[in-house]
C-alpha cells in the first residue's frame, strides 16, 4: 500500500547549528495506519545531495509522559534509505507510535564510513487522536460478549486451526530459507557495485571544499587530449615547390621546399604558434603590410615556436624545410592562433572530420587538477557528421546586363570603358558625361560606417573594411564586479562579454549562495556590449540559455539582458551551486577600444 501521507523535512548541513524544522503544521492521526511518513532530505553545504553510501542515520523521538520526555524506542527497519546517492530517506509512523497523543521531538544525526558524525537537524510533528477510534470506544459496551463466552470461542477456534497453521509454518520456513539465499546473492551483488563506484569515485572531500568540472575532447581516431585543439592554417594542398626571394619576399620556384600560394591574414593583436610533431629542419616566415609590400622574413628550426609579428605585419606567408623531401614529411606542420600548441589536426577545409573533436568528456570532483584517463570521463558526441552540399542557385546577370538595367546605352566594350575613371563615350553628350564623371574615393571610415554615397572604394577600403568586421574585444568580470543588490547571493561568480564585429556573447558562471525564483541584477552591461537601440520597442529583452551540470531533476534556473532602458544582466535559480548561462545579441555601441 503507498504512503500517501508524506511529510518532505530537507536537511541543509550547515557550521552555524543544526537545521531546526518546527511549526511547520505537520500533523499525523491515530487512524494513519502504514500511510503516513517523513522523508528527509540531506544537502552537503553547498548545496549537493549528501552521498549517503556506507552511512549510517541516527534518528532519536521523544514522547511527553506527565511533564517528562522521554525517548521512544525506533527499531533499524524502521527507517528506510529511499537513495544513498540522492541523500533521501523515509521514517514510516509504526503503529506503536500512532497510540501516543500530543507533539512529538525528533533529532537526525549521521555516522559516515571514515569514522565522522555531524549532528544534523531537530524537527516536531502532532500526533491526535482520530474521531472515529473515540466513537468507537463509547460505543464498547453494546458489544462485547461476556468474558468467559469469547474465551471458549477462541480456544475452540484455535485447535481446529492447529493443523492447518503448522503446514503453513513448515511453507513459510522453506520461504525463508529461499529468501536468505537471495539475500546473500543480492548483498554480494551490492557488495561489486559498491567496489566499482569506489574505483571511480574521486576522494570525498572535506566540508566547504570547492567542486572542479573537467572537460576533456575525444578526435575520431580516439586521440584524448584535455586542451580543444585549435584550427590548422596550414593547407596543404595551397603548398607549392618552391620559395621567397630573402630580399625582395617574391616568389620563386625550382627549389626542393614548400611554400604556400594563399598568405595568412593575421588579427590584430593576436598571437600564432608553430610546431611539428616529427622531425624536420625548419620553417621561414615572410611578412608584408597592409599595401602588400615587404616588411622582413626569419627563421626558425625549433619544434615549437611562438611566431615573432612585426608590428605593420598584416599578412604572412611561410616556407617549410623537411629532413626528407617525400610529401608525407611536410604533413605534421602546424600553425595555429594562441600562444601554446595543441595536438596536430589537419586543416578544416581539406579533413572536416577530423579537424574538430567528435566527443566531449565531463566529470566533476573535489580536485583542482583534471585527469589524464579517459575513462574517469562520461564522453558525448560533439561533432556530426557535415550536411548535404547544397544545391546550386539560379544563374545570375552578368555585370553588362546589370548596367543596361540601370538606364545605360551602349556595348560592352562601352559598359567596360565606362569603369575607366574619367572616361565619357562622348565630350558633347552632357547627359552620359554626367553619369560617368570622376567620383571621388571614400573614406576608410566611411567605408566602415557605410555612410559615403557615390564614392570609389579601394581594395585598400575593402580590406580595412573587412578587418574592422573581424576585430574582437572581450571583457571579463568576477565576483568584486557584482551589483551591490547581489553582493551577498553568491560565493563565486565570473563572467564576460565577447563582441566581434556589431554580434556580442555572453558566457558566464554563478555560484548560487541563496536560492529563489525572483531574478537578481548582477552587472550593468558596459558600453561597447550593450543591447541594440533595436530592443527597445517590442522585443524588450533577450533570454539567456541556462544549465546546471547536477541535480538536473530539480532545478529551474533563468536569465536574461533588459532592454536598452537599463541593460540590466539578471538571473535567477531555484537551487544552489554553479549554474552557466550564455547569451547573444548585437549592439549599436562604438567598438571598445580597451
């Protein structure tokens, strides 16, 4: 039969007393027979389930006879654990206790396998007596046969039952010898599972210690590594024989090396590391400006080298050295962005596949260091396999179309002279003199701000352009840059804003101290991040995408970035511990130039 009485006490360990759980209105009667319990909940101080395997749960009650407590007696099947691993158990109301009237005192304390006790929680609950027992004991004496007539009944009744109740003696002893086998299978059964756990587990860590997630990358050929390996600049099918003139950076050919026909265009302030997984001879770089004019070149024959960028450098082209001269020696050669190598991956655009990592592997523990066993991590898929190429669009006019469209006459040798600055098909036709007259040449600013009209841009404009598209500016924050109002909801918290072109992210992590369902303002987005005059007429906000790497059956947790009005940064959870949030949106503001 289900408890259908069930009163939920949840224990929060904590170093300024016990937990003291009263006048909560918890009421029990007399006539709950088998349906009526207290389930306890035990959290560690963070937060986290307490992990109740190979502990032991103290449970006193008191009873109040005349003016005296008095201590009522609980047997071991009394209480159940309901999960070790959850933290949960269950005290069942026996009958013995039903019989009491008035406040009952409880206390819950735990005994752990490394010898350690905590004294947990005090707690009270009624016990009344039910209407229907009080009407039944007024109505006794309309009933009861005499004495002497039950007794008879009883004793007759008995020895024409004797027979019957030895069978059923001697079947329920072969029962329970069948039921004794079983539990040895089962406890030796339990007795491998707690044995595995254990292999796995980390060591349990003192009260107060702070949790590590870990996250490690699976590629497809099962190469583990605890770093996200960066993308290879280096294309092999763009390297040629060949070289660049040392004095002039001009291509030049006939030598046994390799060179690259597509130069690497470098971001501003950002760093590039070099390295070979197997033995080779060197590596030269070239650099040139933003003009394409040579600025310098150098050398280099380490394994691993942190490439040295001239500070006018915007493009770079290299030549690789090999110990041998087959094609497979050239194949290792890494160039990536960072300041560190990571494991050698193949370009994204010649091996998709195996360009990224295919698994993502997690585990969470007490210890600041990650491991280096794959196996102490849960692995999920991470990169799908690429998408259906898709399908070819419909033919486009051609440039000699499109100019006939806009109102011009002429041939396309007329269409293609008509691109020549200054030119006019004839001194005399004012009208066609005007449409071809000399425009001047925007900007750099205009060409970002997109303000200029009827103006030539250069392919010096262009690449400004594009550059200023891909310039990224982060901004991070920690716990001291918290909103007054928020200072004291939480024990740790980092976040920052990435903003590339006019698009902003947000990635943050927040340790809830204090849980609830009303949101709490924990920063003002800083100029330079902040939301689209856009927002501010019916779309307002922009929700934040939240997850919690534990308890994921119980927990609600929210945020999101207010309007323009106030570009608030807000968030919100039911319960404590680290909670990630991640958002996007684009901006107006000016690019931060810090």
């Amino acid at each position: 039969m289900p408890v259908r009485k069930v009163a939920d006490i949840k224990i929060r360990t904590s170093s300024k007393g016990r937990a003291v759980v009263t006048g909560s209105g918890t009421k029990f009667y007399s006539y709950d027979k088998d349906s009526a319990a207290i389930d306890f909940h035990f959290f560690d101080q963070d937060g986290s389930p307490t992990d109740l395997l190979n502990s032991e749960i103290k449970l006193m009650l008191l009873t109040k006879e005349s003016d005296n407590w008095k201590k009522f007696t609980i047997f071991d099947n009394d209480l159940e654990i309901l999960s070790r691993i959850k933290g949960r158990a269950r005290y069942i109301i026996p009958d013995t206790l039903r019989g009491y009237q008035g406040v009952v005192q409880g206390y819950v304390y735990l005994n752990f396998a490394d010898g350690s006790r905590t004294d947990e929680c005090y707690f009270t609950f009624t016990i009344e007596r039910s209407k229907i027992e009080e009407e039944f004991e007024n109505a006794g004496g309309y009933f009861i046969k005499e004495i002497q007539e039950v007794f008879d009944e009883v004793k007759e009744d008995l020895k024409n039952m004797r027979p019957q109740m030895e069978t059923e003696i001697k079947d329920l002893q072969d029962g329970l010898d069948q039921v004794g086998t079983g539990i040895v299978d089962a406890n030796a059964k339990i007795k491998d599972i707690q044995e595995n756990v254990e292999k796995y587990r980390g060591p349990k860590g003192n009260t107060g210690d702070a949790s590590y997630t870990h996250v490690a990358w699976k590629m497809a050929d099962g190469t583990f590594t605890t770093e996200y390996p960066g993308e290879n600049l280096i294309v092999l099918s763009q390297l040629v024989n060949g070289t660049y003139d040392q004095t002039t950076g001009l291509p030049t050919s006939g030598r046994d090396l390799k060179r690259n026909t597509v130069p690497v265009m470098l971001e501003s302030g950002a760093s590039y590391v070099v390295s070979n997984s197997k033995p080779t001879k060197s590596m030269r770089f070239f650099f040139y400006d933003a003009d394409g004019g040579y600025v310098s070149n150098y050398n280099t024959s380490s394994a691993v080298h942190k490439i040295i960028i001239p500070s006018n450098a915007t493009k770079m082209n290299y030549v690789l050295w090999s110990e041998s001269s087959t094609e497979g020696s050239y194949v290792y050669w890494k160039l990536e962005k960072g300041t560190t190598p990571t494991i050698y991956t193949p370009s994204p655009s010649e091996d998709y596949a195996n360009a990224y990592p295919k698994y993502r592997g997690e585990y969470t523990d007490t210890i600041e260091a990650g491991s280096t066993d794959p196996n102490r991590y849960t692995w999920t898929a991470y990169l799908g396999e690429p998408g259906p190429i898709g399908k070819q669009g419909n033919q486009g006019d051609s440039a000699y179309q499109v100019w006939l469209d806009q109102g011009n006459t002429g041939t396309e040798s007329d269409y293609l002279n008509s691109l020549k600055v200054g030119y006019t098909k004839d001194e005399s036709d004012e009208k066609f003199a005007t449409k071809t007259s000399v425009l001047p040449t925007a900007t750099d600013a205009e060409v970002i701000t997109g303000t200029a009209t009827n103006k030539l841009i250069t392919p010096k404009n262009l690449q400004t352009f594009y550059e200023d598209r891909q310039k990224i500016s982060v901004a991070r924050f920690g716990l001291s840059d918290l909103d007054p109002t928020s200072v004291e909801k939480f024990s740790e918290a980092s976040w920052r804003y990435r903003r590339t072109g006019n698009q902003v992210e947000f990635f943050g992590r927040f340790n809830f101290k204090v849980a609830g369902d009303s949101f709490s303002t924990v920063h003002t987005l800083p100029v330079g991040f902040r939301l689209s005059a856009d927002f501010d007429d019916t779309s307002w906000n922009v929700p934040l995408s939240a997850a919690k790497f534990s308890s994921l059956s119980t927990y609600l947790a929210a945020g999101f970035v207010e309007r323009m009005g106030t570009n608030f940064l807000k968030v919100a959870s039911t319960t404590t511990g680290n909670v990630y949030f991640y958002g996007r949106w684009y901006t107006d503001d000016p690019f931060p130039l810090g």
